[in-house]
C-alpha cells in the first residue's frame, strides 16, 4: 500500500499537470476523511492538505477536536439533518458544502442567526437527477439561489455537484458541463450577498474530467487514503 504522503503527491502532481494545460492554477483539495483515522488524517495535513472533508457529523465531532495538526478549513460534504446543525456549527466549517434544501437553509440561518453568526456555504445541484442522491434539481436551483440569499447568516459562495457513480468519468462530463454553465449563468445575476467562487465538482474517478469542465474545488477520498472499510468507520 503506498503512503498516503505519496498518493497526495502523485494526485497534486495530476493536477498540476491539467491545469497547466488548461491554463488555469485555482484549484482546491478538499481531502475526504471519512471512515479514515484521525492519524491518516493527520499524515495527509503534515502532507500539505490543507482543507479536509467528512460527511457525517457525528463522525467529524469524534475526530476533527483530535487533530494536533492546524488545518485551513473543515468542510461538510454529506446531507444534513436539522438535528444535527448545532453539532455541525460547533466545530466552524470552514464551507458547508451540502446545502439541499430550502428547508436545512431555513434551519441553519435561524440556528446560526441565535448565535450572531454566519457561514459560507454552497447549493448542493443534483445534476444527474439519481433518486439516490440529494441536491436540488437543475429546475429549482434558481429559485432555492433566490430564497436562500434572503437568509442573512447564509452567504452563497458557489455550487456543488457529485457526478454519476459510473467507472467511465466521460458519461460524467455533460452534468458537469451543465453546472458550470449553471454556475456562470448564477454568477452573472448579481444577487447581494451571493458569490460564485467555488464550484465543486470531481471525485476520485472523475476529477481530472471535473477539472477540465470548470471545476475549482475537488473532493477527494478513496484516491489519497485509499479504499474506505465502511466496518471500520472511524
Ligand atoms: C465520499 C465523498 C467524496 C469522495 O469520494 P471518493 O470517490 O473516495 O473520492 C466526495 N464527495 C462527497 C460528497 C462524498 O461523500
């Protein structure tokens, strides 16, 4: 098993490689720890991660408070539940990426509204319309962008997308495509308080696709950590 130092070196590597042939240099990894000790998540900061990702917040409650390594920032990546903000705002994401409802927006505004805070988060687009998966649809984003922009402790910061679980990136590509275009449409709007900055697309099987779609934030796990052991979950 390679050292997880050197899966996250061969990764940036990758991508330092697409984006100079893109032309571009703005891209972020966000290293997802989930199920991953908090050692693994520890090697891969001394590595040079500087933001990381979980998707449970029980699971980021028992680890993030054991990291002895600084990080920039702690991002949530999985569905929230309402019962669950106060847990999740307790350990400062740096960016809740998974906002998928206007309802958890609701939640959070007022939660975060009681404790004279607010939080960056980004709309969670469900591009390929899986039933198993959460995220507004294409039809709605702009309406959701709207109402969720009324809410004065949520800044809207971007757009977030997980493309289909098929081992060919390439059947991936038009959503991604599809949600850039959604993204510079959102942008071009000027709604007070909303920036499109962050658009995160591209996991470990479909980043560099991702990338050259548009994307400027990559969630990944299984590429630098290796296979989750979902028995083991941390
Ligand atoms: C688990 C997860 C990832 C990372 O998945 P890999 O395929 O292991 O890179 C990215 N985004 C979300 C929302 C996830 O839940």
């Amino acid at each position: 098993m390679p050292l997880i130092r050197d899966r996250i070196q061969e990764v940036r590597e990758k991508i330092a490689n697409k984006l100079a042939a893109l032309g571009r240099d703005d891209a972020t990894i966000v290293a997802v720890t989930k199920t991953h000790p908090v050692e693994s998540v520890e090697e891969a900061l001394r590595a040079g991660i500087a933001h990381i990702g979980e998707n449970k917040v029980q699971e980021a409650l028992r680890k993030i408070p054991m990291l002895r390594e600084p990080y920039e920032g702690f991002h949530f990546i999985g569905h929230l539940q309402s019962n669950k903000i106060n847990n999740l705002l307790s350990l400062k994401p740096a960016l809740i990426q998974s906002v998928d409802s206007l309802y958890i927006a609701q939640k959070l505004n007022a939660s975060l509204g009681r404790k004279n805070l607010t939080q960056d988060i980004l709309i969670q687009v469900n591009t390929t319309a899986e039933a198993s998966k959460s995220g507004v649809s294409f039809a709605n984003a702009e309406d959701m962008l709207w109402q969720i922009a009324a809410l004065p402790c949520l800044r809207v910061k971007g757009l977030m997308t997980i493309g289909l679980m098929s081992i060919d990136p390439e059947k991936t590509r038009p959503y991604f495509a599809m949600l850039r275009e959604l993204f510079e449409r959102f942008g071009k709007l000027e709604i007070p308080g909303v920036e499109m900055r962050y658009l995160s697309m591209g996991m470990s099987d479909d980043y560099l696709v991702a990338l050259e779609e548009g994307s400027n934030m990559l969630r990944l796990g299984s590429v630098l950590f290796g296979a989750r052991d979902y028995g083991a979950r941390q």
